[in-house]
C-alpha cells in the first residue's frame, strides 16, 4: 500500500509514456468528467509523426486532457505542448497554464485550458481527496514494457468550475499508466472498466496484443490496501457506437450489461458509463475500448489535430 501520492517525476523512456487518469461521476449521475495528464502523448498525431525519424523525447509531447460531460456542460481540450512549457517533481506536474500537484493528501488539479475545436475557455480546479492509497503495478504485456496501476481506486472528488459555472462532487478514481516504447507497437486493443461494489473497486482489463495474445486482469481493491485476484466472468459485447466501435465488459452469466451513456464516441476509442453485473450485484461503472489499428489509419491521424492543437 502506498505511503503517500503520485511521483510525477517518473522517468520516461525515449518513444514511450507516462500517464495519470482521473474519472469522476457526480453523485445524482448528472455530470461526468475525465482529466489525463500525458507525458509522451500516446494519442499525439505530433508525437507519432515525431518518431519516425529516430528515438524522441516524450516531454516535448505533453498535455493535460479535460473532458467535462453534462447536459448544459459539455468540454474537450488537449492542446499539446513541448518541453520548454513543463515543469515537475515528485510532487507538482505542470504543462502551461494547467497542473496536477499532491497537497496534504489530495490531488489538486488547476485547469486553465481552451476547449477544441471551438474555442470555449475551461477554467477550475478540481480536487480529488484519496480513500486509500496504492503504489502495486501490473505489467499489461509480457515482456513488462507496459505497465498499470491504480493510486486512488476511490475517492471523493470535489468539482469548482468557473468556465463553464460548474460545481458538482462524486465518487471518482485515480491511476496512474507508462510504457517504454508506443502503445500501438504492443497492442491491437483493449477493453478497460472499473465499478465500486460498495467501499471496493473491482477493475477488469482484457488487452489483446499484437501478435493476437491476450492479457486479463480481474483485481479487487479494498481501501484498507488489500488486493484480491478475482475471476473475470465471461466477456459479453455491448452495443456498438456511432463509429461503429465494438466494445465488451466482464458480466455474469445469465445477465446482460448495457450502455448507460456514451461519453466519448472517436474512431478509436470510446469511454461510457456501463450497468453490468459482478459478483452477483448489479453494478454501475466506466468502461472503455480502445482500437489502436484504428488510431493508425492515416485518415484518422489526419483528423487529430483539429481535437488536438499543438504550442511548440
């Protein structure tokens, strides 16, 4: 069990990443929001086009990824920028204007961002207050080059808007991703998600890497820093999305899970909230997929730069 909160310090290799993720639902299930804080962009068109021509540096490709979700409410900004506008420690990640830093035991996320394509200032601070902290991580391909683990599997997340006028707090989660070489060079795809079955977290990972081998965790986190390996029930589809993305989640035999809401609808990736059942208990949680055969055709790197503005 982890002693203290995120080292943003971390060494990245050359070609490869770092990441740290926060999702968070609102309590009357309103809102939804999702910040990823990138080193070494893995979604970055720049930073995929930067290394053809030989080892890069990842801190030339940050960003911190926003994404508010709501009915009146609605943002995405992921503007890109090099190293000349990052700073960081064990405790403090900055890129611009925007940061995440660990203080008195929570996360502080300062967010001063423009949305694209349209250009809407998003500006807040959200706050993410850890029950329970964790430091284990899980090597998501064989040879360990890729690796996953979660800091926060529940916290209480405390949302204070001022672009749009937004305030709002949940449940949410906190992880934390890096890798020594791209994402697309291990994996064809995978299948994320992660439900709260009371004080737990119960998270499955189905990944399924480029030579047609697959990876399945099903862990169980309880807050007083145990770790349970559980069964992964059988992999069931969901319905497609608007791009026509297949997705699938862990439910139990004999029930069937559904799309509650489709967050995020791309050409390779989708984020949703899902209902499923686990462990015999109807369970409300986030899944994703991602499809990074899809992220390598041209037409959809050609497209990424309208979502994703750059400042060099």
């Amino acid at each position: 069990m982890r002693a203290d909160g995120p080292d943003f310090s971390v060494t990245v290799a050359q070609n490869g990443y770092a990441w740290w993720y926060v999702d968070a639902i609102s309590d009357d299930g309103e809102y939804a929001l999702t910040i990823i804080a990138f080193i070494g962009s893995v979604f970055s068109p720049y930073y995929k086009w930067a290394r053809r021509s030989g080892p890069t540096e990842p801190l030339n490709h940050c960003a911190i990824n926003v994404a508010l979700y709501g009915r009146k409410h609605q943002r995405w900004t992921m503007t890109e920028r090099s190293k000349r506008f990052v700073k960081r420690d064990k405790n403090t990640f900055e890129v611009g204007p925007s940061s995440m830093r660990w203080e008195d035991g929570a996360l502080v996320i300062d967010i001063h961002e423009i949305s694209a394509p349209l250009p809407r200032r998003v500006h807040g601070r959200v706050r993410l207050r850890p029950q329970g902290l964790f430091s284990e991580s899980f090597n998501l391909d064989d040879a360990g080059r890729h690796r996953w683990g979660p800091i926060a599997p529940v916290a209480q997340v405390e949302v204070e808007m001022q672009h749009p006028d937004l305030r709002w707090s949940g449940q949410g989660y906190f992880d934390h991703n890096n890798g020594d070489e791209p994402l697309e060079d291990a994996f064809s795809s995978w299948d994320w998600s992660r439900a709260h079955a009371g004080s737990d977290t119960l998270i499955h990972y189905d990944a399924l890497t480029k030579n047609g081998a697959t990876r399945t965790l099903g862990l169980r986190f309880v807050p007083n820093g145990e770790i349970e390996s559980i069964p992964s029930p059988p992999s069931q589809p969901l319905r497609k999305t608007l791009w026509r993305i297949d997705r699938n989640v862990r439910c139990e035999p004999g029930a069937r899970p559904s799309v509650v809401k489709t967050l995020e609808d791309t050409p390779f990736y989708a984020r949703s909230i899902v209902q499923t059942n686990l462990g015999g208990e109807e369970l409300h949680g986030v899944h994703e997929r991602l499809r990074l055969d899809r992220f390598c055709a041209p037409i959809v790197q050609g497209m990424l730069p309208f979502r994703m503005p750059r400042v060099s």
